[in-house]
C-alpha cells in the first residue's frame, strides 16, 4: 500500500509546510497514541512514549505538538530533552515503554525537520503499524475524556542513562588511555553526550560542534562537513578524529593525518575486528557500498549483501540472513550484538576497540583496500519526479552500463527523505567515473 507520509526514515520536511506543522503533528501524536493503545493489550496502565529531540529550533514547538496529541488520546509522555536518536531506541526499549518518538531531520539543516517512530523493542516501527497510524490520520481527531487524558513528565538523567549503555559496549579489559580524540558532534544531539563517553573510557577529549543555538546544526561541522574535524584533529596533534551527525546515528572518522573514512571502510575495519575473535558469516551494505568492500569480502570468505539504499533496508536484510555487521557508506552502521539500530557513538567505540586490539594507527588499517573512484550528483527535482519516465536517462544509463561492464557500476536512485535524484557512476577510472556520471546527471537537468 501506498504511504502518505512515512518515508524510509519516518515523516520528514521543511517546517510550517505540511507535513511539519503544529496542527499535523499533534493530529499525528494522536492517531499514533490511538494506535498504540490498541496494540497495548496490558490494560494495567496507559501505554507511554519517550519523546526525544535534536538541537533545531523548531524542536520545541514540535514537541509540544507532539505531547498534546499523545495526551488527547490518553498516552501519558515522558520528555528527554535534546538526545541522540539511537538513545531514544535504547531508553524505550530499557524502561519497557510503549514507543520511542524523535524529532529530528538527521542529517538535514536546521529549518527541515522530521518525527521517527521506534518499537517498544527499541527498532524502527513495523510497516503495518506505520499504515495503521496513517489510516488514523484520516480520522476525526476526538479527545478522550478529562478522566482519562494522558499526563508528561520529565525523564531524569536521560544523559547519563545513555553514556553508561554506550560505555557497556566497549570491552572492560580494554580503556582509551593515551589517545587524543576530536568529536565533532555537528552542534546536534550528543552535544552533551559524545565527550563524555570517550573522555571517561580515559581518552583526551577535543570537543567541537558543541555549542547548539538552534540554528547551527550540521553547519559545516559534523559527518556531512567532515573537513572542520580533519583541520581540528591536524591542528591538536590529535590521534583520530568522530564525526556524528545532528542526530548521531551516522559516524565518519578522521586519522591523524586528517584524512577521511567513511561507512564502507569503517564497516569493512569491523569485520577485520571481528574475523580476528571468530569467524563472521556475512555483512550487509547497500546498492551505493564500494565494489572493493564486497571484492575483499569475497576473498576473505565473509558473505556479502546488497540492501536499497536505507539504514531499515540494512536491518531487514541483517535479521533476514541472521548476520550482526552492516552500514552504509554515508555512516549509518549497525552493530546488532550491541544495539537494536544505527548509533554513531557505539560504532565509533567499536572502531575504537579494533584499534586497540590491534596495535595499529587508523591509518594503518587500510592497507588491503583501495576503493574504487565513485561520483556521487545529487541533482535537485521537483517533488515526485519519476526518473524512469525520463526516456533520454534511461537510454542513456544504458549505453553508460554498456560501456562499464566488467569494470564499474551505476546507480540511479530517488532520495527517501529529500527531492533529489542521485546519480553515482563507479569504477576503475576516476576520470571515466566524472565524465560518465555528469553525462547522466545532465540528462535530468
């Protein structure tokens, strides 16, 4: 079926144009709160959501939206405050709540914004109850009656339930003592969270992209603007540096010399890691995963899967085929022996760990993979656009393909959150790979 209004990652948009305005999100806190207190078969208590923030502005006004819906159906709510999103995942599943909601646009700038929904198992909400939610929507809101509305209520030590989660999983015989880490935490979420995992693990701490107004979030800092961390870990002599986004569910890191590693290779450092412990039955990547990622696989004996483009494809295909590892290339990874969804910060400790067991620099670790040239476009449309109608591209996506079999691929897909036509063109050749991708990309212009 069709959805209106979920995406791949939950409802997002610019705010005061629907559906990110006030009225639509207290009606959708409402439909959801329906929702959930029919899927709520205890009839104890009242269901409860954990309602979780960025740093946007519009955050306030979003989450008041949010809670006065919840209440009109008669979910009570509990408030965090500004928090990662994977923490939102782990607080609901933790204190056994109905449902997790975060307001955020990720990795968007600071005037979009954007609500997810997570399960009381702490995942991403099953297709059936998003629909359901969407099928509410159409309905009349009518508010339960006074004796039975829902109440809020704040939600102490949000941080520091979270920090100790992501210290736990980091090895207790291991520490981060003697290293010197920048964390750029792109003025997003784990502002007040990312420092002080890594400091009291026993690292030097370099904080940047901590200093939230409201306005600044992802602003040339973070995972999408690594280029402040590369010149803050050079200008500090630093080790390495962790580069989250606004909400931190996405992870690049910087080495000392200041270049850059995104998902591809930091997932492919944790199959090292982990092939070093046991044996590893497979790993998930997506469409745009570098072909080198899945050639060393290959020859490493590690099965290797494709999921669309989309941290919840990444999951479906990891739990479908039983496998732990999987991310994209963007940052997003997952670890399912540590958490139920992509976090940031726990994929850096995992990154972290492989470096201490061992012995060698982030630098050092990639002598075995050399990536293949790959040119990402992004190319602007109008809402909708549908790319396989355009004759003209699809000729000639086939004369590129034609032209790369054997040595290179290409990739032509719709964001999921954003009107955008991306075009990515890999292969030996980085000249080949510009050339051919800019042809492509000039068809849609």
């Amino acid at each position: 079926m069709a959805r209106k209004y979920f995406g791949t990652d939950g409802i997002r948009g610019k705010v005061g144009v629907k559906p990110i305005t006030p009225d639509f999100v207290m009606r959708l806190g409402y439909a959801a709160g329906k929702v959930l207190a029919q899927l709520d078969q205890s009839g104890t208590t009242k269901p409860t959501v954990l309602i979780g923030k960025d740093t946007r502005v519009s955050g306030y006004m979003l989450e008041a939206a949010l809670e006065a819906g919840f209440a009109a159906a008669g979910v009570d709510v509990m408030l965090s405050g500004p928090m990662p999103t994977p923490a939102i995942a782990y607080l609901t599943r933790a204190l056994r709540l109905s449902a997790g909601v975060v307001i955020s646009a990720s990795h968007n700038p600071y005037d979009d914004n954007g609500i997810k929904f997570f399960s009381a198992q702490g995942t991403k909400l099953p297709d059936d109850v998003e629909l359901a939610i969407e099928a509410e929507l159409d309905q009349e809101m009518q508010c339960v009656s006074s004796d039975k509305l829902g109440k809020a209520k704040r939600l102490r030590d949000a941080n520091g339930r979270y920090i100790e989660f992501c210290k736990s999983t980091y090895p207790n015989e291991l520490d981060l003592r003697g290293m010197k880490i920048v964390v750029d935490c792109a003025h997003g979420a784990a502002y007040d969270i990312a420092p002080h995992v890594f400091h009291e693990l026993g690292a030097e701490v370099i904080a940047i992209g901590n200093q939230p107004n409201g306005f600044n979030i992802n602003d040339k800092v973070g995972a999408t603007a690594p280029d402040a961390l590369s010149l803050a870990v050079r200008a500090n002599h630093a080790d390495l540096g962790i580069a989250l986004d606004g909400d931190a569910d996405r992870l690049l890191m910087v080495d000392k010399n200041g270049k850059i590693y995104d998902g591809d290779q930091l997932l492919y450092l944790m199959v090292l890691d982990r092939l070093a412990i046991g044996p590893v039955a497979g790993a998930v990547g997506t469409l745009m995963t570098n072909m080198a990622v899945e050639l060393a696989f290959n020859k490493l004996g590690v099965g290797f899967a494709r999921a669309k483009v989309g941290d919840r494809y990444v999951l479906e295909l990891m739990q479908q085929n039983n496998w732990l590892l999987g991310g994209e290339g963007s940052g997003h990874l997952l670890c399912l022996d540590k958490h139920t969804t992509g976090d940031g910060i726990v994929s850096a400790l995992q990154v972290l760990s492989a470096l201490k067991r061992n012995g060698k620099s982030l630098d050092q670790c990639f002598d075995d993979l050399q990536l293949f040239p790959q040119v990402l476009i992004n190319v602007r449309v109008t809402p909708g656009f549908d790319w396989q109608k355009n004759e003209h591209l699809v000729s000639e996506k086939a004369a590129v393909e034609k032209e790369l079999v054997g040595k290179g691929r290409v990739l032509i897909r719709a964001s999921g959150t954003e009107p955008l036509i991306r075009v990515m063109v890999e292969t030996s050749d980085a000249n080949d790979a510009q050339r051919l991708a800019r042809r492509l990309a000039d068809c849609i212009k």
